[in-house]
C-alpha cells in the first residue's frame, strides 16, 4: 500500500499546453523530502507506474552527489501564436536557447523570426514529437537550416521510426535528439540509439527516477538534456538534481517550465536568474490554495491503489 498522504492539486497553466489548461498533480512527503506522482491523466496504469517509482524514490532517498550548482535554462514555448511569443520569452529571462514545439516550417517559422526580434543571438531546439514522416522531416529540416543557418541547436525526435532517423542524418546537417525514442526502447538495447542521434533527452518521471536515468545515461553514451514533463516545481526540483549530477551534460535543459504555470505550489519558488537556475528544497506551502475536490482527490488515490494491485510496483 501507498504509505504517505497524497495532497492533489490542479495548477492553472497561462497558456494551452498539450492541449491542457491545467495540470493535475499529485504531492506527499517522505523522510527525503517533497515528491511529485504526476503521469498525465490519460496514461495507463503501466506507464504510470514508471512514475510513480520516481516519485517513491524522490521522497525516501537523498539526492546524488551534485557535480554542478546552477544549471542553465533553456526556454520552452508551446505551439503558439506569434503574439504570444514576447510575452512567453518574458517569463524564462537571460535564456538564449529557446525551444519551440513545431508542425511545419511554413507557419511556425514566424514563431522562430519572432523570437529573433526579441533575442537577436537566440538558438533553436525545435521539438517535433516525431510528428513527421521522413520525406516531410527532411524537407522542414532543410528549410530551417536554410533559413535560419547557424541558429539551429537541434531538431527533437523528427520521425519517430528509427530507419527514419538513420536516413536523416546522411540528408542533413541538423544535430538530432531523441526523447520518445528513449522511452519506446527502456526494454531494449538503449545503446541502438547513439547510432540515430547526438543528444538523448532525458526526463525524471517518466524514465522512472533518478537511479533509473542515471543507469540508462550511462548505457545511451551520448550527452544528455534534462527536460521536464510539465511538473510542478517539487518534481522540477527532482529533473534539477538529476541535471546537477551528470557528467556528459549537453548544454542548457528544459527545466523552467514550472514558470507556465500562473501560479506555483510555493512562495519559495525556483527562480529563473541570467538563464540559470539555483536548485533548492521545494516546500509547497500554497497546497490549500490548489487543492482538488474530494472526487479528484479519490480518483488520484485509485489509480496508485491500482498500480499496486497490478503489481506493477
Ligand atoms: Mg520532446
């Protein structure tokens, strides 16, 4: 049985992400500290079981030894309309690497001119969520290339089939990072996925904590962005300490989205400095503001109740 006392909340988004305009999330205290259960509504019992063993790791063991004190920031803009951007960029200041969610390159390449006008020396990760199919990601790739030469970091997951990603790279020039393709291969040899891309995303709870991603860092051998998966700042605090801890660090992580949000469960919140972030304990003081009704509440409690009776966990 779940052995501590689940506090759910519903935390306003200021703008629709993943089609959501809230997220619900689930937070206990164990005697490490703060964790965070948050699978999105729709996951089966499987995957969030993943989750939940995150969240039981994050409140019962202490966190690994930092290599690192502030970790850079990268921006995070959901699939937006272009006057949304400047007041998004706001929000993440001092951050030079923005990434954008993307379909296309003829309408979403505003977003990107857009930020130009805001960011002069801004750098793109733009994340596909393998959307395209391979004719469709070579033909966008060397469109963004052309256009914006120079100024592409990466493309995140183009194609989700990984004969797909193996042919982009003998057809462009763009660096490649996988993250659904990790999460598609945990039973599998991880180490397939070096030969497909330069930069493996990585994310706290849905690769199943900390000692999890750690183990399977070691085995993909390319270097690592931690991103988030839209947490609260508790279980952005957690993605933090994972990004402290790792050697082959790539570059700035998508760790300051706990800022889309219009308000946190915290007074103390994480606080986006120069582009950086400071780690700290996350105490959610605000619970009471945030909470659910009963009937969400019990919803929460039945699904972990259901992992383990799944034996899942
Ligand atoms: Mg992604």
């Amino acid at each position: 049985m779940f052995p501590y006392e689940l506090s759910v909340v519903a935390l306003p988004l200021s703008t629709n992400f993943r089609g959501v305009s809230f997220r619900e999330v689930a937070l206990f205290e164990g005697p490490a500290g703060w964790s965070e259960f948050s699978p999105f509504i729709e996951y089966d019992s499987k995957e969030s079981a993943i989750w939940l063993k995150a969240a039981l790791e994050g409140a019962m063991t202490k966190e690994p030894t930092k290599l690192r004190e502030e970790i850079g920031i990268n921006a995070t803009l959901p699939n937006t309309e272009v006057e949304n951007v400047k007041d998004l960029l706001s929000k993440f200041p001092g951050c030079k690497t923005v990434k954008i969610k993307i379909n296309d390159f003829k309408k979403d390449r505003e977003l990107l001119i857009e930020v130009l006008r805001h960011i002069p020396d801004a750098n793109f990760r733009l994340d596909v969520n393998g959307q395209w199919d391979f004719e469709e990601a070579v033909e966008n790739i060397n469109n963004y290339e052309k256009e914006f030469e120079g100024k592409i970091d990466y493309i995140e997951q183009p194609c989700l089939k990984m004969e797909d990603l193996l042919e982009l790279r003998k057809k462009t020039e763009s660096k490649i990072a996988v993250d659904e393709s990790i999460r598609k291969h945990l039973d599998q040899d991880p180490s397939i996925l070096k030969t497909v891309a330069d930069i493996a995303v990585i994310k706290w709870a849905p690769l199943g904590g900390t000692s999890s991603a750690l183990e399977l860092i070691e085995k993909i051998d390319l270097p690592v962005v931690i991103s988030s998966a839209l947490e609260s700042s508790i279980g952005i605090s957690h993605g933090l300490s994972l990004a402290q801890s790792i050697p082959n660090l790539y570059g700035a992580c998508g760790l300051g989205t706990a800022v889309l949000f219009k308000s946190d469960i915290t007074s103390n919140p994480l606080t986006i400095i120069d582009g950086q972030i400071k780690n700290k304990k996350i105490v959610p003081d605000l619970i009471d503001e945030f909470k659910v009704k009963p009937d969400r509440q019990i919803w929460w409690h039945n699904r972990i109740n259901q992992i383990y009776q799944e034996g899942l966990i």
